[in-house]
C-alpha cells in the first residue's frame, strides 16, 4: 500500500515503531513508497530523539525525587533535563563551553535566564542569557516556554514561578522596545503565572490595543 501523502510525523513514527519491531528497512520502505536510505536515515533521527526524550523524562524524575535544584549537573544532562531544542542546545553549549562551564544547578540556569535584580536596563543588559551571541529573543522565548512545561519537583515549580513573575514586572516596567516585547511574549505562550497575577496588560501600539498576558 502507498501512503506517500501520510502526514509526516505520523510516518516517522510508524518507521520508528516498525523498525524496532524488527521490520526490515526495504519492506518498511515498499510500504511507505520511499527508498530503503530514507527509511534508515529517518529510523535513525526518530530513535535518537525517542531515546533522548526517555533519558529527559527519567532525568526530571530523578530530579523530582531529590527535590534539589542546587546539585551540579554535567552540562550535557541539564539540557536534557529541560527538554531544550536542539539549536538552543547548541548556542548554549557553545557558550559554556568558550566559558569553560562544565557543570550547572537548575538555579544557576534559572539565573541565567532570569536573575534576581531590580534593573530595568534594556533586556540583553539585564537577562545573562539574551546577551549571549546566537541566542536572539525569540531562542530566549523559546527557552522560557520550555522550562515552564517540565516537572522537575516542586522547589523548582515554587522557584521557577517567582522567577517567572519578576520577568512579567519587569516587561510591566521598562520602556523596552514593543516589538520585542510582543515577540517574547508571542513566542513563549505556554509562560503559565499564578492566577493571582495573572491578568491582562494592554499596549497601544499604532491606535489599538494589544493583549500581552
């Protein structure tokens, strides 16, 4: 049977699924209507991911269990940890690496993301982590939706909100660009704030409102 127009991530997974159920690459490749090297190429990328994935998960329950964020991890587990993209695994590897970091808490990466300071300077000079070369506002977004979805215990839950409540007064308080404003904001939807705090904040730009939060 043909199934070229199965949608993408659903082939992916059943050439997972097949592969590890020890299909043969050419007859999952006959079924699929694709060559036996695509099969091989995307069984390869979608096991990496799925092992990877795994190694994240039982990280976070490690980490659930002795409710530590301050212990040092090896760089590498921390980001796997989080559950970070793979092009921001790179820019920040890059980075501790030219740093010569090699091992990092939880607090230290919420630190770095969003410290604990009063400064309202424009946000590359206030936040360590946007300051870093290939980062870029919309990688910063990214990496704070991320570490809003992961369960990592309940210290870090307590932490990671308040952090996350500084990071909302600061956008509250500063005169920093709009543009940029609404970008993070748009690209880090998933950012959930305790109801209590959670409300609306508009933004007049070019004669109508905008929500933010």
């Amino acid at each position: 049977m043909h199934r070229e127009n199965q949608p993408t991530a659903q082939r992916n997974a059943d050439i997972l699924r097949m592969g590890q159920e020890g299909v043969h690459f050419r007859d999952i490749a006959s079924q699929l209507n694709i060559s036996s090297s695509r099969v091989h190429q995307i069984f390869k990328k979608e096991k990496e991911r799925y092992d990877w994935t795994r190694r994240s998960r039982k990280l976070q329950r490690d980490c659930r269990k002795r409710n530590d964020i301050d212990r040092k991890m090896r760089i590498d587990n921390l980001f796997c940890m989080l559950a970070y993209p793979s092009k921001i695994r790179t820019v920040l590897g890059r980075y501790f690496g030219e740093q010569e970091i090699k091992r990092y808490s939880i607090r230290d990466m919420m630190e770095f993301l969003i410290p604990q300071c009063q400064s309202y300077q424009p946000l590359n000079c206030v936040m360590p982590a946007c300051g870093i070369r290939g980062m870029g506002k919309r990688h910063y977004a990214t990496l704070i939706g991320t570490m809003s979805s992961v369960d990592c215990g309940e210290e870090f839950q307590r932490e990671w909100t308040g952090r996350k409540i500084r990071l909302e007064h600061y956008f509250t308080r500063t005169y920093e660009d709009r543009t940029t404003l609404l970008s993070i904001l748009e690209a880090s939807k998933n950012l959930s704030l305790p109801p209590r705090i959670r409300k609306s904040i508009s933004y007049a730009q070019g004669g109508r409102e905008i929500e933010l939060l």
